[in-house]
C-alpha cells in the first residue's frame, strides 16, 4: 500500500470518528422526557371516584418525572368524550387517559358507534385499581348467602328485582350474574344509583348491586344485608363478605377497573418509565391506604398484561350487552 493511500485511509477514518462523535454528542443533548407539564384526562366530572383516583396518581407522580401531572376533566358521554380526546392526541407522552372499564371495554358494545376504538387507538400503561360492587338486600329477602339468593330467584323466577342505572356497571354486573347463574330476575330502570339504593333499604326493590362508597354505611347499620362482593378476591373494608366466585360462581368477576394508558405509537421508553413510576406509586403504603379509604382495590400490572386484560374484558361484556340488550341511558 502506498504512502498516499495510508494517509487517505487515515484521513476517512479520522472522518468516521467525529462524525460517531458529533451524533453521540447529539443523541447527549435529545431532551429528556418530559420538559414540560403532562396531562392525565379524567372522563368524568371533579370529585368523583375516577377523579379522586386520578389524583392520587398524579401528584406524586410529578416528583420523579420533575414535571407537574395536571388532571383534565373530560366529562360526557359515559366517558367517551375525554377517551376522544385523549385518543386523537400527539402520541407524545405528555397525554395520558386515565380510562376505566366503560370506554375501554364496556362501551364498544353498548354505543352503536364510537369515534376511537379502545383497543387500536391506545396504548396500555398500567392497572391502576378496581372497585367491586356489594350485593345489598333488603333485610325481609329471604337470603343470606348468593347460594339462597339463586335458590330464592329459581323458585320464583321473574318475581324478584333489582335496580340500576341502565348501561352502568352495576346493570352489566348484575346481568352477568344472572347469565352465570340461569336466575330469572326483572331489571328496574333508575337515574341514580344512590336511589336504587335507598329503594333496597326501603323495600322497594328486592336488591342492587351497589358500589362500596354507596353501600358500605347502610350495610354497618343493619339496614341491608351484604351477600357478597363482585371482585375475584374479599375487599379490605369487608374482609368476612364473601366473593360471589366463592361462595357461588367460580369464575365471576364484575368490578369496575381502572387503568392509565397513552395514545397509541407513544414512544415504547415513555410507556415503560411512566409504568414504571406509576407501579412504584401505587406499592406506596400511604398510596395504597389512601385507595383503600377510598373505596379502590389497588393493582399494578405490566403494560401487555393491561393489554390481554383489556382484551379479554371487552370480549366478556360484548357477550353480556348483546344477551341482556343493555343501552346506554
């Protein structure tokens, strides 16, 4: 080799070097995320159960991504208006949805058109928490367990009733139950839970399956009896009610869940570091009480199991929808 092509060899080589120099140096200064305010979109109104959830989340947090999470309330539509939103935004990180199972799962089925599809437009994150729902008696029904609750509605198919807000939870919760068990019981339509409720307390309808916020108080004082829980395992704040899976239908599972996803294509880093911050949040003790006086399960999950989950939820309330004829009220 000549001493002219040595010295080019040389020169191109050198060349090669600080050009791998120059994009080190640039990939050194690439922003990291985040470098400004991230929102969480809650889909429904201030105060309420999601929102308080959301917060809990949020706050913390901002300290280890060293930038505010603010909270957006999003509400309407059963919670398709804030999944909407959150569905059509740059798939940048610096939107969340802190979505529950109505538009992620339930309402795919139950509306005859959305303007997002649950499982394309989005990117799970994490399972944040679940909220089951206490099947509450009127103390005059002649049933103490789920087993004599189903005996009870087998001898008299089509005379006991329950109440609920058309296309809610607690009505898609209910009508699993009833497909599971082969009861014959009659839907009472209501605009409010807390109605249905106070009904059951009255007499005036047989049973709800209520949410533990709205139940826990008249179940301590005796003005209705609690069979059991919807959730797949007891809840802290009635540890000796029974699950229905347990004590009648293995299997049964009708919670309201919970859980923070992004719009699909954010970045496969971003969506591992917030699964990350968020896991860490909600193993928190002080978090963890904080959820369980609140009425929530705490959970975590990786992102692709929320992603089966997600999934397999769907598929289980589109066979309730259509068997039940569920619509939205």
């Amino acid at each position: 080799m000549s001493r002219f092509t040595t010295s080019i060899s040389s020169v191109l080589f050198g060349a090669v070097l600080a050009g791998g120099a120059t994009l080190g140096a640039a990939a050194d200064k690439a922003p990291a995320y985040p470098t400004k305010p991230v929102r969480l979109i809650v889909p429904l109104t201030a105060g309420g159960p999601t929102d308080i959830l959301a917060r809990i989340v949020a706050i913390p947090l901002g300290e280890p991504l060293g930038q505010q999470v603010l909270v957006d309330n999003r509400p309407g539509a059963g919670g398709n208006i804030g999944a909407d939103i959150a569905a059509k935004s740059p798939p940048d990180g610096y939107t969340l949805f802190m979505g529950t199972s109505g538009p992620l799962a339930i309402n795919s089925s139950l509306y005859p058109k959305l303007p997002f599809d649950p499982i394309r437009d989005f990117a799970p994150i994490i399972l944040v928490a679940s909220a089951p729902f206490v099947v509450i008696v009127n103390p005059s029904v002649a049933a103490n367990n789920m087993k004599e609750l189903i005996a009870l509605a087998k001898a008299k198919p089509g005379q006991l009733n329950y109440g609920s807000v058309p296309g809610s939870a607690s009505h898609l919760s209910t009508e699993l139950f009833k497909l599971m068990s082969g009861v014959n019981i009659v839907h009472i339509p209501y605009k409010g839970a807390v109605t249905a409720t106070t009904d059951v307390i009255a007499g005036q309808i047989h049973l709800s399956f209520a949410s533990t916020p709205g139940s826990m108080p008249v179940v301590r004082s005796g003005k209705v009896k609690a069979l059991a829980v919807t959730s797949a395992k007891r809840i802290a704040k009635l540890p000796d009610v029974p699950t229905i899976a347990e004590s009648a239908l293995p299997g049964y599972e009708g919670s309201v869940w919970y859980g923070v996803v992004a719009p699909a294509g954010t970045p496969r880093e971003i969506q591992q570091r917030l699964n990350k911050e968020i896991a860490h949040i909600v193993a928190q003790p002080m978090n963890k009480d904080r959820m369980i006086a609140s009425d929530f399960e705490p959970t975590t999950s990786t992102a692709e199991q929320f992603a089966a989950f997600i999934r397999s939820e769907t598929t289980k309330w589109a066979k309730v929808v259509k068997a039940s004829g569920a619509k939205p009220e």
